[in-house]
C-alpha cells in the first residue's frame, strides 16, 4: 500500500519553507526509516560540515517525534 507523500519548497536564499503533506501510511514509514539510518555514521561523515551535521540532528529529532 502506497501512501501518499508531497512536498513543497518556497522561497530562496536564507529564507526557504518546506511544507510536507503525507497521510499516515508515509508518516510511519518515515518514523520506521528512522531505525535504518546509522546516525553516528551520518554525524562522522558531516564532521566537517557543521550546518550539515545539525541538520542531520533535527533530521532524526523530527522522525523520532513522527515515531510518536
């Protein structure tokens, strides 16, 4: 069973909006990917990037509350 999954990016520069509409069927499968994705090795390999490494800490916040 496909869920159903869109998003949306305004804006541009500094100020961008993404606006993500998906029903629960995507939204669990979301929360489940959460487990499949080795968070410490995404944290090693963005080191150097440190925009990106909180990215990726906000990234897992948001599918660990999607969990919820």
């Amino acid at each position: 069973m496909q869920g159903s999954f869109e998003y949306k990016l305004t804006g541009s520069g500094d100020a961008i909006t993404l606006a993500i509409d998906l029903d629960s069927v995507s939204a669990n499968a979301m929360a489940r990917l959460d487990r499949y994705i080795n968070w410490a090795d995404v944290l090693k390999l963005t080191e150097n990037d440190p925009e990106a490494a909180h990215v990726a800490e906000r990234l897992h916040t948001v599918l660990q509350h999607m969990g919820r």
